[in-house]
C-alpha cells in the first residue's frame, strides 16, 4: 500500500513540474492541425477522384 501512496505523491509532483501551454498556443496549434487535416483530404479525395477517372477511362 506504501509503494502506490508514493506513487501518486511522485505523479502529482511531477505534474507541478510541467509547463503547460498557454490559451494561444493551444489556439495557433489547433489552427495547424485543422489545416493541415483539411489539406490532406483535399489531396487525397483528389487523387481518388483521379483515380476512379482513369479506372473508368481503362474500363
């Protein structure tokens, strides 16, 4: 029981270490992930619609 009290004291004196991100950081990295999400399924429905188009030209 003495192992899992230390346990968690070490765990939340970690967390008292850590830097956590601002409300900005948090808003300009959401930003990038929206982005750059947006971007990859634009290419990726394009290289599909390619795709069908030259499967469709073959057959």
């Amino acid at each position: 029981m003495g192992k899992i009290v230390q346990f968690f004291k070490e765990s939340v004196a970690e967390l008292k270490k850590v830097v956590w991100p601002g409300k900005d950081d948090v808003v300009s990295s959401v930003k990038v992930v929206l982005i750059s999400t947006l971007v990859v399924a634009v290419v990726l429905g394009l290289l599909d619609l390619l795709f069908v188009t030259g499967m469709n030209l073959i057959f």
